[in-house]
C-alpha cells in the first residue's frame, strides 16, 4: 500500500471501474488494491466478496472457477 493511501485513503479509478452484475470494481491508482463501490464509497472489499467476484467473473465468461475458489 502506498503512503498516501496510509494517510488519505485510495484514490478508485473511476475511469477504470467495470460492473460484474451485483457491483462496481475498480482498482486504487495509487497502489492498485482492488476496490469495491457501497453506498458511502469505494472501499476494500471482504474475502467473501472478492471470492464471489471471481466466481460471477469466471462463471460469466463460462471459465473454470480457479481451485482456490472452490
């Protein structure tokens, strides 16, 4: 995690932020930790959550879901 990130918080690349069908992802462009959006923000996302993104991610375009995942 960067510095600034420590002190101010990530900065999401709005631009970059893409739906996966429940929510919006995008990366911090400071230290690229992934981010999820909620009603007050972008935040880091739970375990759970970035799990459940991965699997909607593979089962959408119809991949294996990775081993870690199952």
């Amino acid at each position: 995690m960067a510095l600034r990130c420590k002190l101010f918080g990530h900065k999401a690349d709005r631009g970059g932020a893409r739906h996966d069908g429940q929510d919006y992802w995008t990366g911090c462009v400071r230290c690229g930790t992934r981010l999820i959006r909620d009603t007050d923000g972008w935040r880091v996302p739970t375990e759970r959550e970035i799990t459940e993104h991965d699997v909607n991610r593979a089962e959408q375009r119809l991949e294996p879901v990775p081993e870690r995942l199952t």
